[in-house]
C-alpha cells in the first residue's frame, strides 16, 4: 500500500470523482476526512449525507474515515476541516481539493450569482484549504497536494464562464504553489479528470455508461501522486483521455513575429498571417472519439 500511515483531506468526497478519490487512497493505507457539504449540483442544500456513507464504504474495506460537513467557501470553516484530519489521526499528509459546483450559462445569461458562487467553491475552496494546510505540511517537511482542474479551463468549454474561469484559476495556483512549497517537501500537482457522474448525466443521455468515462479510472494516477514515489512530480498537468492518463504541456510561447525597433499597428496588419496567424491553436476540448463534449467534461 502506497499510502500507509498518511492522513488525506479529499473536498467534495461524496459522490462522483471526488468519492473514488477518497476509496482509493484509504484502499492503499491513507486515513481519509471524507469532506461533503452534501448539496445539489448548483450548491443548493440537499439533506443526504453522503460523507457519512462514504466514510462506511471505507470503513467496511477496513479503512479509517470520518466525515467533515464543512464549507470550503468559508475560511473559517477550511480551517475546521483540516483541523478534523489532525484531531481525528494526528496529521495532515494529503490534500486533493476536489469540491465544486456547476451553473452553466452563456456569458450573456449568466447571473452574477451564478459566477460568484462557482468561484467560490473551485478557486477560492482550494486556496481556503491549501492555506490551512500547507503551514502544517511545511512543519512536517512533507505534503501532496493536488488540484482537480478541468480541461474547460486548461481549453476553453461552451457555456462555462465560471467553470473555466475557476479552473485556469486553478491551474495557476498549482505553478505558483509548486514553487512555493517545494523547498519544505512539498508537490503540486493538477488533474484534469473525466467521468460520468451526476455533473454529466443530464448531458451523457439514458443506457449503459461508456467503460472510458467510470469515475474510479482517475483515483490511480491521484493515489501515486499523493505517495512518496511521487516525490520527484511537481507543478504537473494530469489529464486522462480514454484509458490513458496525460501530460499536458505547459502553456508557452510557440511563435514569434520580431521587428527591429518595434511595431507599428499598420506592420502587425501587414505581418501577422504570415508570422503569427499559420500558429493560430483551436479552442475547446478535445474529446475521445465518439463523445461529446458536454459528455466527457468533469
């Protein structure tokens, strides 16, 4: 088991991606905060506890659980939900910020509501918890942290202002943490996951789940991310395609129009196609054949 004697924190663990997350890490050792505010898909109250019944599904394979009711939209309350793992098991090893929201709109209907709250539970979640966790890490000299970021926001998806937005967001976080905590024992890391869970299935339509969008495909790559062997895996994009796991390449610069002393706007005009416009790139996801986007998205 990878993960023997670690303690892991895994956000929106109820249900979905985020629940195979969380088996999987207590299938190789790790003790799990199984963390669900246990709300709707929009973030509206739901009453079913679904940390709880995570938490039995670990503890019936012989793990060690405890569920967290806590928002990770409130400071306050991120800090109560790293202060379970350590009350609960002494520590603080893990970090998988998994929690989210979805209030997909165009940009032209979507509500102000609707961008602050997605926000809020993506972006400003992953900070809330990575703030209160980290310090405790850096004592420690160890710490996994990953990022659950979306290639809506790593490539752009139809009717996802927010969604994206928050995602790229976090996509950033994870460089700059990487830098940042590396010296103390510390990886960053991000995945880019893809299933059909109840985020998909309103899109993915009736019959039998396609074999390449089960949840539970994505929790391996996350398992060994959260392990020692992972050590030397810092500030990476992880994504997973079909039944393979990929690396994506980090953005970067790959053409350039130079003029000595500079352009003027009549030049850029003349030059640009030539120059710049052959290396234009296509927006939108990349899909695997024979789905959808709205299918495959996380």
């Amino acid at each position: 088991m990878l993960l023997e004697n670690r303690v892991a924190v895994v956000t929106g663990a109820g249900r979905g991606i985020g629940r195979q997350f969380a088996l999987e890490l207590a299938a190789q050792g790790a003790a799990v905060v199984v963390n669900d505010l246990g709300v709707s898909l929009r973030g509206d109250a739901d009453e079913e506890d679904a940390a709880t019944a995570v938490c039995r599904e670990i503890e019936a394979g012989g793990g060690r659980a405890v569920p967290s009711h806590e928002s990770v939209t409130d400071y306050a309350a991120a800090q109560r939900i790293i202060a379970t793992a350590v009350d609960s098991f002494g520590q603080i090893d893990i970090l998988v910020n998994n929690a989210g929201i979805v209030r997909d709109r165009t940009l032209v209907k979507m509500e102000e509501e609707d961008f602050d709250a997605v926000i809020a539970t993506h972006l400003k979640g992953a900070f809330n918890c990575t703030r209160h966790a980290a310090p405790l890490m850096k004592e420690a000299g160890y710490g996994r942290i990953v990022n659950v970021t979306s290639s809506a926001g790593l490539r752009g998806n139809f009717g996802q202002t927010n969604y994206g937005a928050a995602k790229a967001g976090l996509m950033g976080m994870t460089f700059v943490w990487a830098l940042e905590l590396a010296k103390a024992g510390i990886t960053v890391n991000a995945i880019a996951p893809a299933g059909a869970t109840r985020m998909t299935a309103a899109l993915a339509g009736e019959g039998e789940v396609d074999p390449r969008l089960d949840p539970a495909m994505n929790a391996p790559l996350v398992a060994f991310l959260a392990s020692d062997r992972a050590g030397h895996v810092n500030g990476q994009l992880f994504g997973r395609t079909d039944f393979s796991y990929s690396l994506f390449q980090h953005p970067k610069q790959i053409a350039w129009m130079h003029k000595d002393g500079g352009w003027d706007t009549e030049s850029v005009a003349e030059q640009f196609d030539t120059m710049l416009g052959q290396h234009l790139q296509t927006v939108g996801m990349v899909m695997p054949s024979g789905l959808t986007q709205d299918a495959a998205r996380k």
